[in-house]
C-alpha cells in the first residue's frame, strides 16, 4: 500500500543560519523568508529536483 503526498503530513522546514560558527536566532518570518528565497532560486537550476529535501549553502569569504 503507497500513500500518495496529500496524506502524509507536510513536513515544517527547518532552517538554520550560522555565521563565524555561531547560530544566528531567526524568527519564524525570517526563517520562511530564507527558506523560499534560496529554495525558489535552487529549483530553478537545471538538474535540481523539483522539491529537493535538503538544500545546503555555504559562503566563504576571503
């Protein structure tokens, strides 16, 4: 037997943010704002499923 996804329960994101390795507190608008921002962005790259589950970014600067 498959459940088809309107049956499963949706999953909240979860979405950290971590600068010079501390964790930067985000409430809950900034935490959506990122969270569609760079997943929107990610899904419009060729080869980048359409929901991935996971999105890891990382930024060094020099």
């Amino acid at each position: 037997m498959t459940q088809n996804r309107q049956s499963r329960p949706k999953r909240k994101p979860e979405t950290i943010l971590i600068c010079d390795g501390r964790d930067v507190p985000l409430n809950p608008f900034v935490q959506r704002f990122l969270e569609e921002t760079v997943s929107g962005m990610v899904r419009a790259l060729e080869g980048v499923p359409k929901e991935p589950r996971r999105i890891d970014l990382r930024i060094r600067r020099k």
